[in-house]
C-alpha cells in the first residue's frame, strides 16, 4: 500500500506516465476504458473477428486456467503497444489442441499467458494507456520450477513479447536467445521441459545452399499441399527422388491441414522419413499466416522427433507458389527450431537460391546476436 493509499504495483516495474498521479480506482478505469476502446474501433476482419475471450469461454471448453503459483517480476518488453494490435491482444488466444501450447486472454484488464495441456499460468502483463497506444508496465513470470524450468528475466522479457506478437499478433516476432544467459542461474538450453522421463533440447539450427533431395539426414521436410499431391520445386524433387511408392502412400492418407505434419517413409530417398506439411498462402500477412507457418515447423519437429530423426533438413516452407514473403519466413525457420524443445539435434535449413540463402543467413545472425 502506498502512503496514499493507492495499491502498490507487484507485477514489475512502472515508469512515470500520464496516469501515474490517478488513484487506483481512478486507474483502474481507465485501463478498463483503454481495453473496451481498442476492440470497439477495431477494424472489421471477417477470418479474426474483434470478438474478447473471457475465462468462461475456457471452461465451456473444458481448459482449466490456473493462476501463477509462485509470481516473479520480469522488465516490461520496452515496447508502444497500438491502438490496432491492443483490439487484436484483447481478444486473447484459444488453442484448437494442447499440442499448440498457449492460450491467452485478458482477465481483470491483466493479458494472461497459460500452458494449454496443464492450464498452468506462465506470464501475466499489466497495460497502461500512453501517447500512441499503450505500454506494459508490469510483468511477471510463473517461479515454481514444478510448473515452469524459467530463463533468465532477459529472455524471458523477450519470450513474453514474442508470445503476443507470433499468438496474437500474427507476426513472426523476434525470436528470444536461448543459447545464452547473463545470470548465473539461468541455463543455456532446457535439458528438461515439462517432462518427468524424456530429455528435451533445443535444436541446433544450420543454413546450407543445396537441393533438399539430395540431403544426407534422418528426414526431410517436404512441404505439400492439403490433398498432399505437392505445392512447389522442393516437393517435387523430393517425389521424384522418394519413387512412385510414396504417391501411392500419400493417396491412403486422406491429405493434411495446413500448419500440420505428417511422417512417412522415404521409399527410394536416401533419408529414412519425409515430414509432409502444408503451409499457409501468403494473403498479406493479417490471416494468421506467420502462426500458421510456425506451426509447420513445431509440428514438422514434432513428427520428426517420434521417428527418432536425429539431423533434420528442409526447404524454406510456404515460400514457393504459396507467396511468403522470403524474410519473413526466414525468422520463423531458423526461429522455431531454437525455441521449441523437440528431441531433434539439429535442423538444417537448404536454400536452393542465392536470395534465400542470403535472408536465411541474415535470420541466424540476427537470432544469435
């Protein structure tokens, strides 16, 4: 309690603003009126409608939100929130299947982060209005290693806005360092990540210039089409090299929704699997594309993991006849690998062109800075 009676702030560091001298009722206000503001000028997009998440609509579906256990304050991302993206934050995020890992909603005007298979809450991010938009000026982390093996408050700053922008937002988003650490008790990578008896990591991430069939891994990824009759140059070539067999094969499967993968057999290639996975067509970004894009990856990973793939090699997905702009999709690829445990070692990225392979590069420095 501060001396005039104003509540203090617990969830993380506030700078002076315009609102600073409001009560807390007062403050309160006008954080509720910021929120209800931004979805009500939203602009009308029929494929994300301004339509806010609340908690009943988690139970309805039966995901069990649990508060932080054990809070600790992290830096607020340094970061003016817009008016346009506070509406699109509002509306919070629900998971179609706990493989996608994260819900989020705003609950009593606070935008909270949970783990869809456990519910447990991870990150809570308190918003104040400012000039152009709004700011985070609180932010917490979830502390209890039984719920959450936590980085250092650097990166998880980073994770937290990386979370709006790629869940929320729809973007790439800046993928956070996870190799690194500037405290002593924080680790490089998560040798265990919410398992009891499996070993995860995080992958290490390569860049080559190559043809994707001629690959020497445990897998390739072949990015295909939602019948799974192909998409491009990459999944071509790697029909021609799997044979005949693999048409066949495909034809009994009964196709593929993008964002998702599926293994099979590489018959005649000289790698054991093909991850097939179909990725988004590029509408100009504001389609939940780049979400959808991560989502090939994660799950392509994912895949490749079940099958014991140990090196994994794939082209730039969605980048072809599907339209993704190549830098943008660059950041994904060599993002998600750094960024979602998977029991894959290493994945290397082929680029078949010179521009690719200059972006692809320019996406792995700039994650390794």
């Amino acid at each position: 309690m501060n001396e005039d009676g104003s509540e203090a702030n617990t969830t993380g560091s506030s700078g002076p603003g315009q609102f600073s001298g409001l009560s807390s009722l007062q403050l309160e206000y006008a954080i509720a009126h910021m929120w209800q503001t931004a979805v009500e000028a939203a602009p009308v997009d029929p494929d994300r409608p301004a339509r806010v998440l609340t908690a009943s609509d988690f139970e309805r579906h039966n995901w069990d939100l649990q508060p932080l256990s054990k809070p600790m304050p992290i830096p607020p991302p340094d970061r003016v929130w817009s008016s346009a993206e506070l509406a699109r934050i509002a509306c919070g995020y629900m998971a179609s299947m706990m493989e996608e890992k994260w819900h989020a909603l705003v609950d009593d005007d606070c935008l909270r982060f949970h783990r869809s298979w456990t519910g447990y809450g991870i990150y809570e991010a308190t918003f104040e209005p400012c000039e152009g938009g709004a700011v985070i000026v609180g932010a917490i982390v979830e502390g209890d290693p039984e719920r959450y093996s936590r980085y250092d408050d650097v990166t998880e700053s980073q994770m937290l806005e990386f979370l709006i922008d790629n869940w929320l937002l729809g973007l790439p988003g800046r993928w956070p360092d996870l190799w690194t650490s500037s405290t002593d008790d924080a680790r490089p990578s998560r040798q265990q990540v919410e398992a009891d008896t499996e070993v995860w990591q995080l992958a290490k991430v390569e860049v080559t210039f190559g043809d994707i069939a001629d690959e020497r891994a445990d897998a390739v990824i072949c990015p295909t089409s939602p019948a799974m009759t192909g998409s491009g140059g990459a999944s071509r070539a790697i029909h021609r090299a799997a044979g005949p067999r693999l048409g066949e094969y495909l034809k009994e499967l009964g196709g593929c929704e993008p964002g998702q993968a599926i293994a099979t057999p590489g018959f005649d290639m000289t790698v054991p699997w093909i991850i097939h996975t179909v990725g988004p067509r590029w509408r100009g970004g504001a389609h939940n594309e780049a979400h959808v894009l991560a989502s090939c990856y994660r799950e392509s990973l994912a895949r490749a993991g079940e099958a014991g793939a140990s090196v994994v090699a794939t082209p730039a997905v969605a980048t072809g006849q599907y339209g993704y702009p190549m830098r943008a999709a660059a950041g994904t690829a060599v993002g998600v690998p750094g960024f979602t445990p998977t029991h894959v070692d290493t994945a290397r990225i082929v680029c078949y062109s010179v521009p690719s392979l200059k972006d692809h590069r320019a996406a792995l420095a700039q994650k390794n800075e």
